[in-house]
C-alpha cells in the first residue's frame, strides 16, 4: 500500500524499508544538482539517517538519505517525488543466485545490451534507467534485466566479480 503520511518524519525513521513505485533520481548529497544513479520502480530502499531538516528554500528540496537494498548504493532521494510513490515494506532479501544460474542468464545479458545499444542515445553521468547510460549503470541495468544484480559503480563492480583470465587476443 503507498505511503500515504503527510507527517515526513514517519518516512525518515531510520532503518524503515520502502519499494519504489515510481524511477527516480538519486542525488550525491542533500542539496545540489549532481545526480549519481537513477533508480527504477520496484527497487526497495532503507531510510539510513534519521536526521530529517525541512530547510526548503528556492535551490532546495528536502532529501532523504537512504542505502539502495539490491546493491548497497547510498544516494540522496527528493522527498516531495517520493512520498506519496512508495510502500513499505516490513523486510527485504537478496535472491543469491549460484554460478551455473548466472552462467544461463549471460545471453540474455548480452542480448538486452545489444537492443539496448541500437537505441538513440547518449552519455549520462549516474545514467542506469536508459536509454541513456553511464557505463557502469549500463552494465549494471544489463545485468539487472536478468534479476543478477550487480553494485553501481565500476570500481565496486571490479571488487565484487570475480577474475576470469582472458587471453587479449581473444577479446
């Protein structure tokens, strides 16, 4: 059931979870205009600061500071966008998937970034809901088309995955 409160502080409780109705933004502070991924409807997110200011002036719009729950990004969300476009949910869990599991979904991977790439496009710094892209949230979505969720950004994609030895002149 969307969130239906006009009390902002209920969804500022920290350590509360919601799913997202709605794609949005996801902003590198409180303030400013630096987008740092965009989210698309159903991912889930927790609340992770409690320390909720209603400063609203012309420049600004109350934030929200809130960990993303299928990768653990951090990013800040425009409260007046989401508050009514959210439901709560009581828990979350990743779905682990094994190596053979990911192994059979890597076509449709690679088929999602080849339609992907014949769209009209271009380059979107925090860019993941398409059609325009930042690298890594084009890796990122490729692989979250398939529910294998992978973290945003490149260097945490680098930790996360593991090494596969490739000969250069195969690539």
């Amino acid at each position: 059931m969307p969130f239906r409160s006009e009390n902002h502080k209920d969804l500022f409780t920290k350590g509360t979870s919601w799913k997202l109705e709605i794609d949005t933004n996801g902003y590198a502070s409180f303030s400013g205009e630096s987008i740092v991924t965009q989210i698309s409807a159903g991912r889930c997110f927790q609340s992770i600061d409690d320390n909720f200011s209603p400063k609203v002036s012309l420049n600004f719009r109350p934030r929200i500071k809130v960990r993303l729950l299928e990768d653990g990004y951090i990013c800040f969300l425009e409260m007046e966008l989401i508050q009514y476009r959210i439901s709560k949910i009581n828990s979350w869990h990743p779905i682990q998937l094994n190596y053979s599991q990911i192994k059979s979904r890597l076509d449709k991977v690679l088929n999602w970034i080849d339609k992907a790439s014949k769209k009209n496009n271009k380059y979107l710094w925090g860019g993941s809901l398409g059609p325009d892209f930042d690298c890594s949230g084009l890796v990122q979505t490729s692989f979250a088309s398939q529910s294998i969720w992978l973290p945003r950004d490149a260097y945490q994609q680098e930790i996360f995955c593991q090494d596969i030895p490739v000969e250069i002149n195969n690539l």
